[in-house]
C-alpha cells in the first residue's frame, strides 16, 4: 500500500502483483471502474519496481493523479490540486478586478501603499531599523 512520505499514512493506493501479464489485463478490463466503498477503483499497468517509489510520487506525497484531479472527493481529501488552484487563480482575478474598480471611481484615492497584488510578507510588516538605531 502506497504511503505518504510526509504523515506515513495510507494515500489511497496499493499495488497488485499477478502471475502473468493475461490476468494484469483481466484485471483492467473486469476491475478497473467497479466500485467498492462508494469509491471508484482506478487500475493502472505499472513498468515494476523502482527505488524510492515506496511512497507518493505527487509533489505533495501522495498520489499524482490527486493532483490533477478536477473533482470533489472527499474520500481523496476533498478537490484535487488543479481545482484548488483554479480556484486560486479566480480568487485573485476577482480581487485585481474590483480593485481595479475602485481606481476608477472619482475621489477615490489609492492609499496604504505597498503592492496589493504581492500581499504582505512578515519581512514587510516588521519597522526596520535606522542607521541612527545601532550601537548606543
């Protein structure tokens, strides 16, 4: 069973050994699709053995194709990676577009400073130190 590198927990997979090659593809026909625990069961043909793949091989550590799921599930966690960034990405458009907006309006009055677009950091919301300020 597949393990996530960071927590050591199961990550939704295993691997199947069979004797032949005939009874591989009997399983991707006759298994692949079923379902078994509300989950739909996904067969994969692997190349073999590779070390270091004893664990996720997503860059999240648990399966690849988690992350580019575009679904809900919550059995895998909830939305796949890809559906959380599109997300994202939509979050920020909306947020660039009614700032944008507020540009526009007479009066108004851009203030705050700093880029909204890159966020805060920690490093800018701490005072920094005037030459003045060293040795005392």
């Amino acid at each position: 069973m597949g393990l996530d590198r960071n927590t050591r927990t199961p990550c939704g997979f295993c691997f199947v050994e069979y004797y032949s090659h005939a009874e591989a593809l009997a399983c991707m026909k006759y298994i692949s699709g079923t379902k078994l625990d509300e989950r739909i069961i996904r067969c994969d043909l692997d190349a073999g053995y590779k070390d270091g793949r004893q664990f996720g091989r997503g860059r999240s550590g648990g399966q690849v194709r988690d992350e580019h799921r575009q679904d809900y599930d919550a059995g895998r966690g909830g939305w796949g990676a890809q559906a959380q960034i599109q997300q994202e990405n939509e979050r920020r458009k909306n947020r660039e577009q009614l700032y944008s907006d507020a540009q526009d309006v007479p009066g108004a009055v851009a203030g705050g400073g700093g880029d909204w677009k890159e966020g805060t950091g920690e490093q800018s919301r701490k005072r920094q130190r005037s030459p003045d300020d060293e040795g005392g």
